[in-house]
C-alpha cells in the first residue's frame, strides 16, 4: 500500500522547540549573503570558521531556522554555510522546471561563492535527497555527507499531497515565511510545482551507486517519510555508507532527539 504523506511543519509539531532562537536564522542580515545560480538568487549564512560545512533544510516547511541546534553545534568550530534552498526563505523560485540537478547546481553555486574547498554537507529530507545529488554530480566538492530522513524512492512508492490546516496562507507561520519571499504570490505556484517533483522523484541505485564519499544514512526508526525500509536500502546501495537508526522518533529525528543525533554524528565527522 502506498504512504500518503500529508506534510506538517516540524517546528509546530515537536515539543520543546525554541522558535525564537537568539539569533533568526535564515533572516540574519549580519550573515546573510546572495549567490547567483542560473535564474534564481539563493540566500545563505555563514556562521564560524573552520573546515566548510554546508547545511541543507527540509522541503516546503522547511527553513532554515530549523537547522538551528545543528548551526550552534557546529560554529564554534567549523565554517557553516546555512542554505535557504530554492523557493524556501529568502531564495528565489526560479522559472524553469524544479529538478535536483537545478538544485545540486544552486548548492554549488553557493559553495563556490564561499570557498574553494571541498565541503562536509549535512541535510534533511529533501535536503537530503539533493545532498545525494551534489555528492554524485560533483564528487570533487563533497568530502562527507550526512543524510537524515531519506531513502530510496520511487514513483508510486509514496503518494505526496500538501493539504490541511498547516497549508492555509493565513497560518501565522506561513505569514512569517511570505514575509521573507521575494515573490510570496507564488506560493501556491510553488506547492503544486513541488508535490508533481516530490510524486515523480526517482532516488535508487543508480543515484546511491555513483556517490563515491563517505556517507552517514542516518534515520528515526518511526519515519514515515521515510520508512525504515527505504533507508536501509539507500544505505545497503551507498558504496562507503553507515547507517544510524535512531529508536522511537520519526522523520524530523534531530529535534526529537537531538543528543542522540549528535552523538552519531561527530564521530563520523572526526574520522
């Protein structure tokens, strides 16, 4: 039977989670910067110094500011580069067809706006999926990546519909995020350009086969996103994979259990 995923905003759902973090992030002029990528601007923030870290939040409710417990973890001690993907935030739309090699190339964009290194990439769900693709595109960029919330998909395998009270444009959270668009009339434009993608996405051993890099396939164990199986098979199709399942969360696993999260993480980026 096919997943129908009805997608909520983690912010709103997870206990515990500070929406109004010290610093806005994904809204900080101080560390806010622009880099072109073919018909779009892309918005980023660089926090720290250190090795290159790229951040990659989820998809549709994603944003940036849900990165937050990763950002301060990681600044003191490495250069984070926190983007705002296409169409999310403060980055621009774009006018041709949403794919994720137009969005492995805007990551690249951005990454070459900041440095001439290779990077450590770090993202979520569609972040993610659009790590996988920069690490098989552009094999020189990507030193490590660590993949949270997804695995092999598909079409048919799950059925993605954007519905619900979390969708409603007059939602507060919503306003919040027009607030920061560039072209909020094309919000809707947006959800229906990125449900027909999500429904069509293919991530399968063609993808997972040709990513030469290190990889933590990381997962909650209750992901139904994700489920558990298509992580593990991501995982098995990943040439230099390892797999951290974390017991009893879902698909936004990090601010369920961020210690345990963490803990996985930074001896992957240590070795």
């Amino acid at each position: 039977m096919k997943n129908v995923l009805i997608f909520a905003f983690a912010l709103m759902t997870v206990k515990g989670y500070s929406q109004t973090p010290s610093i806005q992030y994904g809204n900080n002029p101080a560390a806010g910067h622009y880099a072109t990528s073919g018909d779009a601007r892309i918005y980023y923030e660089v926090y720290g110094s250190g090795q290159p870290i790229v951040l990659l939040h989820g998809g549709i409710m994603g944003s940036t500011a849900e990165m937050t417990q990763f950002i301060d973890k990681l600044k003191p001690n490495y250069q984070v580069i926190a983007i705002s993907t296409r169409g999310h935030g403060k980055s621009e739309i774009g006018t041709s067809p949403i794919t994720y090699e137009k969005k492995a190339d805007d990551i690249v964009s951005v990454i070459n706006s900041v440095t001439t290194d290779s990077v450590i990439m770090l993202g979520f769900s569609d972040g993610a999926y659009t790590g996988y693709k920069v690490a098989s595109m552009y094999p020189d960029k990507v030193k490590k990546l660590i993949a949270i919330g997804a695995g092999e998909q598909i079409p048919g395998l799950r059925k993605v519909v954007f519905s619900g009270e979390p969708f409603n444009p007059a939602n507060k959270l919503w306003q919040e995020g027009l607030a920061l668009m560039p072209e909020p009339e094309r919000l809707e434009e947006f959800w229906s350009a990125m449900e027909t993608f999500y429904n069509t996405m293919t991530a399968s051993k063609e993808l997972f086969g040709s990513i030469k890099c290190p990889v933590l396939v990381m997962s909650g164990e209750l992901d139904r996103n994700a489920p558990l199986s298509t992580v593990i098979n991501a995982y098995n199709m990943i040439p230099k994979s390892q797999l951290a399942i974390i017991p009893n969360t879902g698909h936004v696993v990090f601010m369920q259990n961020f210690e345990a999260v963490w803990a996985c993480i930074v001896p992957f980026l240590r070795h």
